[in-house]
C-alpha cells in the first residue's frame, strides 16, 4: 500500500487540475465573481478614493487573481502528469526499494503540495492581497523544492542504477 501513495498523489494532482478545468468551463463566473467581491473588500482597494483609478485597479487585481487559479491548473494537471511519468519510471531502475520510495515521496508530496500556493493565492488573494497571500501559504510554495529534489535524486539512481525488464509475465 505504501508504494501506491505517491501515485494516488499523483492522480489527485491531476483530478484536481482537470476538475478546476471542468469547473472553470461550467462556471467560470463563478471564480470571477468571487475575485471581485474579495477585491471589493481589500482594505488596500477601499482607500483609493479616485474612482477611475479604483475601477483601474479592481480590473486589474481581477486578472491577476484570476489567474492564480489558471496556474492552479497548469501546475496541478502539468507536474501530476510529471510525477506519474518520473514514478513510472522508478519502477523501472533497479534500484533499492528504499531509494526508490525516498525519491517517489519527495516527487508525490512535493509535486501535489506545491499548486496549492496558487490555488489559495486565488482564493484568498483578492481579500488579502496577491503579495500578501502568496507570502501566507508560501509553505506550499516551497514544496516545489521537495519535487525538485525528488527529481535530482531520480537522476542520481538513473545514473547509478540500470533499468530492468518488463516481466512478460507481469500483464
């Protein structure tokens, strides 16, 4: 069960992706709408008392906002299909299980985490601030490190390890 983990991450990842696609085609106003009435309450909007320069921005600050949940789903749909691509391939190397499993959990859980930074940055964002959010769900950013990693250290066991057969008799 626990060498399924970091595939399961990595189909979620992609589900996610896709799904806030399928949502977006349905009802993208629903995003859109939720992005203005967040900027309509950020503080940092309110105070700006000329109205051209108020609409200005909310327009603005609701293209930016909308697109965090855009990189929500390249990031989420992209590194997912990664993650399979680079796990799928570790089952390949003959490698020990133990560096297999090390470098399949840093790629799952760092791949899987790292879009949310995007996700919540859309969500929350408009209220908040774009810098502001980003800054408070950076945690999730950093998890792209933790993928980053995963990948290096796949390439260190590529390297070190050869890849072995598909068993004819596996199907």
């Amino acid at each position: 069960m626990l060498r399924r983990i970091p595939f399961l991450l990595s189909l979620l990842s992609i589900v996610g992706g896709v799904g806030i696609s399928i949502v977006f085609g349905v009802n993208e106003d629903f995003f859109k709408d939720r992005i203005i009435i967040g900027l309509e309450k950020n503080i940092k909007i309110q105070e700006i008392l000329d109205p051209v320069k108020k609409t200005e921005t909310i327009k603005n600050e609701s293209d930016k906002n909308w697109r965090y949940y855009q990189r929500y789903h390249f990031h989420a749909t992209g590194i997912g299909a990664m993650m399979m691509g680079i796990l799928l391939f570790l089952t390949r190397l003959r490698a020990p299980r133990k560096h297999v499993s090390i470098a399949s959990y840093l790629i799952a859980v760092g791949g899987t985490l790292y879009p949310f930074v995007w996700l919540f940055a859309g969500i929350y964002g408009p209220g908040m601030g774009r810098t502001e959010a980003k800054e408070a769900f950076s945690f999730f950013g950093y998890m792209g490190g933790l993928f980053l990693l995963g990948g290096l250290y796949s390439i260190v066991l590529a390297l070190r390890y050869d890849l072995g057969e598909v068993s004819k008799n596996s199907t």
